[in-house]
C-alpha cells in the first residue's frame, strides 16, 4: 500500500514540474514577442566552401552586405500560438510586405519542403515536440516556405531557438542560381540586448528524384536586427491598417489548405505570372472570393 507521504512528495513533485513548465513556457513567449517592433536591419551572406565537381568553372554568389529599416507587426498573440509579419520600408511611400513567422506551442503538424515547389506533409510525435516551439516560414505571399520544431534555450545569459530545415532557394539567389535546389538551413534566432540576431549556416543541396542529396556548397548568414523607437516604422504600421484585411483572407485560404494534411504541390507560375506578383497588384479591398480564386489556380 502507497503510504500518505509518498503520494504527498509525488504531488509537490507534479506541482514544481507543471509551474518550472509554465514559468519557462513564458520565457519562450517573451523571446519570441520580442522580436516585434521597429528595426534597423543588416543582411550579411557569403559562401564559405565549395564542393563541385567542375571546381575550375563554378562561380560561388557574391558576398552580400544589405541593410534596411523593418517593421515587425504582432498579428496574433495567444498562449500557443504568435504571428509576426515583416513589413520592409523602403520610403514613406514604399512599402513591401516581407516575410512571416508564425511560433506554435507543442505541433505536430508540419509541411516540410521537399524540392522544386513541393512541400511533404508530416505529423510529429507529441512526445518528440513536448515543450518546444515550431517556427512556420512563409513567403511574401503567404505560401510556405520552410518549418521547424525545437526548444527555445535560456541559460547562462544566452536566450536562443536554434532549428535545421529543408527551403527553397533564397529570393536573393533564384534569378541568379540555377545548379542547386535546396537549401538546409541551420538557423539560429538570438535575443540580444540591443534587439535579436538571425544566424545561419546553410547547405546549398542538389536533391534527386530518389531524395538523395549532394553538397554543393556551404555559406554563412548574419542577420543583425537593432531596436530602434517605432516612430521610425510609422509608415509601415500605418500601411498595414490599410492592407491588413486582404493579407488576412490571404492566411485564412492558406490555412484551409493547410489544415487537409495532405502534401503541398504548387504552380511556380500561371499565366507566367508569380503567385506574389497577382497579390501585390490587388487593391486593399480585394473581396476573399478573387484572392481565393487566384491562390487556388497555383495549387496542383
């Protein structure tokens, strides 16, 4: 027979466990929150190694230093799940809707790019994803683009989320590379005092039919995110009252997509039209019934 303090010391045990989960589940949010607001941004990538056959004739990309001024706009914010879109400003007048980061709590579900415009979908062990965080990339346009469940860390003054995962090529390279397909990327995402850094370290991998993988070449990515007062992104925050309702009926066809659970196969263009290029040119009060048509004739 159990005695009375054993079950009272398996009880305190329980306790402590379920607050240390709690308490360190609001770490994670407040890591991952910070990262909203107004940025002063720079965008450093160079190759590091090469491995082709034909050393004589490859041509490695140009090292890459970019700056620019990003508005990070909180779009959902609830125990298991935040939002974040990207608004680049290029001036008061011009600005370009950038990418999207979406944080769940504990998924399972995930769509794991595969090659060309295709993303395999996988459901995850509730085990294997018990405490962590899934980071859901998306394109410009909403479609996906590469995703990846881990811990987020907070020891020894460091507070960081590092993930491996399969994308498609960087815009930056898919006018000018045509000699690889995938790109496994190892990011890194680090709260620092003066904002957040984006480290990578990434694999430009040629992928088969058969699945199977050669290392073409390798580079490195430093992605350097400064606070600065978010009287400086007011024009971006002001574009998106004025856009946000039509990129919302852009995500709520995105997900009914998603949530088939079936593998993702899209059209790289229609009518030799990109998918973002259609969207770009909507006007804000699009009805969802013309966004809805225009994603579905990308889908296969």
């Amino acid at each position: 027979m159990i005695s009375k303090s054993l079950l009272m010391s398996a009880a305190v045990a329980l306790t402590c466990s379920l607050g240390f989960s709690q308490d360190k589940k609001q770490q994670d949010i407040k890591s991952i929150k910070s990262m909203c607001g107004c940025y002063e941004v720079k965008f450093n990538f160079t190759e590091t190694f090469s491995y082709p056959k034909d050393s004589l004739t490859y041509k490695p990309s140009e090292t890459k230093h970019e700056s620019a001024l990003e508005w990070v706009e909180l779009l959902e914010d609830t125990s298991n799940k935040i939002v974040m879109q990207h608004l680049l400003i290029v001036s008061d007048d011009m600005i370009i809707k950038h990418w999207r980061q979406d944080w769940l709590y504990e998924n399972t579900d995930l769509y794991s790019f595969d090659k060309g415009n295709s993303w395999k979908y996988k459901k995850l062990d509730k085990k294997a994803v018990k405490g962590q965080w899934t980071q859901k990339v998306y394109q410009v346009d909403d479609s996906p683009r590469y995703e990846g469940s881990s811990t987020w860390v907070h020891v020894d003054g460091k507070d960081y989320w590092a993930n491996v995962a399969d994308a498609p090529l960087p815009r930056r390279e898919q006018t000018k590379r045509n000699d690889y397909n995938v790109l496994k990327r190892r990011n890194i995402h680090e709260i620092t005092a003066t904002g957040w850094n984006h480290e990578q370290d990434n694999d430009k991998l040629v992928r088969d039919d058969a699945g199977k993988d050669v290392l073409l070449a390798q580079e490195k990515g430093f992605d350097v995110y400064t606070k600065v007062p978010d009287i400086k992104c007011i024009a971006a925050q002001k574009w998106w009252v004025a856009n946000n309702a039509i990129w919302k009926n852009v995500r709520d066809k995105w997900q009914t997509l998603f949530d088939r659970h079936k593998d993702l196969n899209l059209e790289a263009k229609v009518d030799r039209k990109a998918l973002y290029s259609l969207l770009f040119d909507l006007k804000p009060d699009t009805a969802k019934a013309e966004t809805d048509k225009i994603i579905d004739k990308f889908v296969k």
